[in-house]
C-alpha cells in the first residue's frame, strides 16, 4: 500500500502545480506541532524564495487548489505553513484497505532478495554466558523482520568450533587421559562411540586449559599444535572434536530454543574449512595476500583512514587459520551457497575493527559481488542494575540459562501471587512473560548503546515494558471474546480523539518496519508498539465498548481494536515473543 505521507505529498504537489509552482515544493511531514495538526507541508517557506514572493500567499493559493476531500484541516498559517488533518472517512478507508490485506498492506521491499544474518556467535565447548543474550535476541529479531519484509532470511549461528579452544581441550584431555586411543597415533581401529567425557566434566575442561595456558607456556605450544593438527585433519583429534561437537550442540539447542531461538542454519568455522585452501591460493595468486613475518596478510588500509586499520592475517606463521581466515572462507561459502543480497553479523561492538578489516579484504578479493551489502551490527553490554559489568556473586560470568532462570522465577512469583491462571497453566504463562520481559528490555535499547538489565522493570505490567504490550493485547483479546465473532468487521470513521489518534498510530506500521530495517534497530518497533499500546489504552479507558448500545458504532470500535491487537501480534513476533491467553 502506498504510505500516507507519499500519498498526500503527491497531492499537495498536485496543488503547487496548480497554483504555478513546482510540485516538488509539496513534500509533507509529520507535524512537529501535533497539538495543531497531524501533518505539515513547509513548501511554500522554500517557494518564496525561488518565486521572490510571501511564502503566506503562496501557501494560501496552494491551499486553494488542494483538493480537500481527505482533510479535515487544511490550512495556511503565517508564517507560510500548510497545516493538515486527516479527514475520518480518508483514515477508515486507509485502515480498511490495512485490515483486509495481506500483511497490512507493508510494502516487501525484500521479495527476491537473500539475507545471511550471522547471530547467536555460539562457541562450542563453552555454556553460553549472558554475553550471548544480545546478539541471540538482536539477531533474531532482525531476521524475523527481514522475513516480514518478503527476505529470504537464513540465520546462520556461526558456531565457533575451529579455533584454539578445541586444540586447548584436546590438550588438556590429553594430559589427563594419554592413554585414550585418539592420543595413539598407531591406532587403526574405531574409536569409542561413547565420548570420554560429559558435558559437565567438558564445561570444566575447556576453562581449566584455558587458565592453564596464560600460565604454563609449553602448554600453550602443544594447544597451538593440536589446533593445527585437527585444522590438518588429524583422525583422533577429529574424533574428539565429534565428541565436543555433539554433546555441546545437543546443549546449545535447548538453550536457544528455550529462548525462543532458532538458526536455519547450524554451520561454523569448521564448515568454512574446505574453503581456506583454495582462497588463500587464490589471494596469494593475486597478490592480495602478502608474506609478513612468517605470516600471510592482506593490508586494507586505505588513504584516507581516521584510524590504523591493520591487515588481515590469513595464515599465521605456524600455519593455521585463524578467525578472520575462517570468516572470509564463510563468505565464499555463503556467496557460492545462498548468493545473497546481504549479510548482517551481529556481535558485540567490539569486533567493529575485525568486521571493518574483513569487509575491506573481502571487497578487494571480489568474494562478495559488489552489489552485497555487508554490515556489522555491533551491540552494547548488557550492564547489571547497577550499571557495572555482570558478574555472578564470585565474580565469575553468569549463565545465560541462569540469567533466564532469575527472570522466570521472578516472573512465576508475580503470577501465581496475582493468582492470573489455573495452576497448571502457571509455567507456561509465566515463561511467555518471562521471554518478552527479557527480549523487549533489551530490544528497546538501541543496539548499540550499553543497558542495564533490571529484572524489576523488565518485569513490570506497567510503563514501557514486554509485559504490559502483553498486558494490552490479552486485554483487548479478552473484550473480542466477549464480542464474538469480529474478523470481518469494517472500520469506521473516528468517533473522538483517541479513536483517531490510535488510527493514526496505526497507519504508522509500514514506516516504522521501514526504518527499522533500514537502521537494523529493532528499538523502532518497541517505540512504535509501545505508542500504539498507549493509545489502545487510552481508547478503552475513553470509549464505552462493551456497554455501547448504537450495535453499528460498538462494530467500529471493536473492528478498530481487533486491528490494532493483530498490529500489535505480528510486531511482538516480528521482536521474537508471543502473548499469552490471558494475563
Ligand atoms: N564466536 C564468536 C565470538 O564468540 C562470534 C562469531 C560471530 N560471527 C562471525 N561471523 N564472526 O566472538
């Protein structure tokens, strides 16, 4: 559907034509003085100029040949300003045409494209920690909307199961077990189908060998080692590293799935491997990649650079490939694969200077085509409530699992205190609270920017929370029930002010979801709903819905309700949570 400010800007250009001057001068606005009018058109101050004449009589002819059929308010005040409202009839059309298309009539300005996310960041071996919070709720999220706007979307998790953390836990577990048959380089039969090693025992390995090798350098040598030598195809290494992978990925499902999380695809660093060698003899053939220090690098930094931009280390001195060899050897995967219009990775803000590095060797090397689009979404840190770095009371990292398990339990108090549902309902509703809690406490924060997590205010039913979208949906859910059926119910012209102002708020969908995705923040989607919510509200607390007797007019109201509760649906699921039945 056409967007209402392009709609009335080609009328109000229409109407400079009219009156003699160019209809380019017609562009309208939304009004920055909504106690006036909803819209605005500042052409005539700009026309003077060019036309050396009052910018309020230019604004008066235009006004005069506006054709005024969808105003209510047309009109021209000093010192050359075109004011406007909307007529009623002109909202209830445009609403009716939201209502009965598809999709509300959002333009997909994805259709035909393809779209890699790269989220979630994984690393296999390790528990996801509350640093995984962000690029798992951003990401998906983005994803959803580029599916909404017509994208193919593959989300891809990335796991990071090819670096040093699998040569660090190879090690280790061979210091502790030397004589498993992986360590024998003799053995020739097959190897134990039963892992040597649990999850719990895994999670304790990979931070024990860790902390050994900033200690015990020759540890470190032999980690390096093993690393290489699994990259090198090692067969007992490997062996292990089907162990890790497994039982790791076994528990990084659960976890994002209890978070509401899901990766079309589950690839990673390792799958990028059979892509190094040729790449690299490619880069080196053209000259792209050059011998430093032992070392391959590609120099990107460019003439007008701010700030050092380092090469790219393809292959370091004792051979291996290290992340960005991995990342630039994804992309050849993904280009050849999925060939897409664009690839959004979402990390911590951080990795900026690796993503601008590997960004500007993939362009010179032509591993994407040059129509792809390649951006970094760098997010903030989650803060604890006190604005200072999460640590669990030892000063370790906390769990992600158990940063969603505080936030359950929080949750599950509030819903059994408030007796919202039958006992055997309770857990069910009070992980949908808990997830939009946590998702919409981050997601309103522009990405980039640093929150802290409040379990108190994510939680809250009031104020510009999750749980009160949640709270206005099942509301307006519950008064449809009691209606009956609504689904095919016109919408009709407002009866008061806030039945207008939420119809206003509801034609502004599209052009949020626009610059949501333009900006890759979905915070425009929590501000939008967060709006449209309050003016929900404020016509129910304003407008006899229910209890009206005029039939005609309670089918207006209900008609208009149902709309925005399915806007408000389809923006929660767009964030990555759903409503609950009731609340
Ligand atoms: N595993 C990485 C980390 O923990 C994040 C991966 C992000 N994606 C990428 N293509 N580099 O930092």
């Amino acid at each position: 559907m056409e967007r209402i400010l392009d709609y009335i800007s080609d009328k109000m250009g229409l109407a400079f034509e009219k009156a003699g001057y160019e209809a380019s001068y017609g562009k309208v606005t939304v009004s920055n003085r909504p106690d006036l009018c909803e819209y605005q058109c500042n052409g005539a101050l700009a026309a003077a100029k060019a036309y050396h004449c009052a910018p309020i009589q230019i604004a008066q002819k235009v006004v005069e040949e506006l054709d005024a059929q969808d105003f209510s308010l047309a009109e021209a005040v000093m010192p050359g300003f075109i004011n406007l409202r909307l007529s009623g009839s002109f909202l209830a059309g445009y609403l009716e045409q939201m209502r009965t298309a598809p999709d509300f009539g959002v333009e997909k300005s994805g259709t035909g494209k393809t779209v890699v996310v790269d989220y979630g960041g994984a690393n296999v071996a390790k528990p996801l920690h509350i640093g995984h919070l962000r690029p798992a709720i951003i990401g998906e999220s983005l994803k959803r909307l580029h599916q909404f706007m017509g994208y193919n979307a593959i989300g891809d998790v990335h796991l990071g199961d090819w670096g040093l953390q699998m040569g660090l836990i190879i090690a280790e577990l061979q210091d502790r077990q030397p004589n498993l048959p992986y360590f024998d380089p003799d053995f020739t039969g097959e190897y134990p189908a039963e892992a040597p090693f649990t999850l719990t025992e895994l999670e304790e390995i990979y931070p024990a060998a860790s902390a050994r090798k900033k200690t015990d350098a020759e540890f470190a040598e032999r980690a390096h080692a093993a690393t290489y030598a699994l990259q090198q195809g090692n067969r007992g290494y490997r062996a292990i590293w089907q162990h890790i992978m497994r039982i790791s990925l076994a528990d990084l499902h659960r976890v994002y799935d209890s978070l509401d999380v899901h990766f079309e695809k589950w690839l990673g660093e390792s799958d990028a491997d059979p892509y190094i060698p040729a790449m690299v003899a490619d880069l080196k053939a053209k000259g792209l990649a050059i011998p430093s220090e032992g070392a391959w690098v590609i120099p990107v930094a460019e003439p007008g650079d701010k700030k050092e931009i380092p090469p790219v280390i393809l292959v370091k001195s004792d051979g291996s490939s290290i992340y960005a060899t991995t990342d630039l050897a994804t992309m050849v995967q993904r280009m050849q694969d999925w060939n897409p219009d664009k690839i959004l990775y979402v990390t911590d803000k951080r990795q900026n200077l690796h993503f601008e590095q590997i960004f500007r060797a993939a362009r010179k090397a032509g591993i994407v085509k040059p129509e792809t689009e390649l951006e970094h979404v760098g997010h903030g840190t989650m803060n604890g409530a006190d604005g200072k770095p999460f640590k669990t009371r030892d000063g370790g990292v906390l769990r992600l699992e158990q940063l969603v398990k505080e936030m359950t339990d929080f949750v599950r108090a509030k819903v059994v205190e408030n007796k919202i549902v039958d006992e055997n309902e309770v857990e069910n509703t009070t992980h949908i609270i808990a997830l939009a809690a946590l998702k919409y406490g981050d997601l309103s924060n522009q990405p980039t920017k640093d929150y802290n997590f409040d379990l108190e205010r994510f939680a809250a039913f009031e104020g510009n929370t999750g749980p009160y979208i949640l709270y206005t949906i099942v509301r307006v859910k519950s008064i449809l029930a009691k209606y009956g059926a609504w689904e095919h119910l016109p919408i009709q012209a407002p009866v008061n002010d806030s039945a207008k102002d939420l119809m206003l708020s509801v034609t502004r969908l599209a052009p949020t979801l626009e610059s949501a995705l333009r900006t890759a923040s979905p915070n425009l989607i929590c501000a939008y709903i967060y709006e449209l919510a309050g003016c929900v509200n404020k016509f129910y607390h304003e407008t006899r819905i229910l209890g009206e007797e005029d039939k005609e007019k309670q089918a207006g109201y209900i008609a208009l309700i149902g709309l925005a509760k399915d806007i408000l649906e389809t923006c929660i699921s767009i964030l990555g949570f759903e409503a609950p039945e009731k609340m």
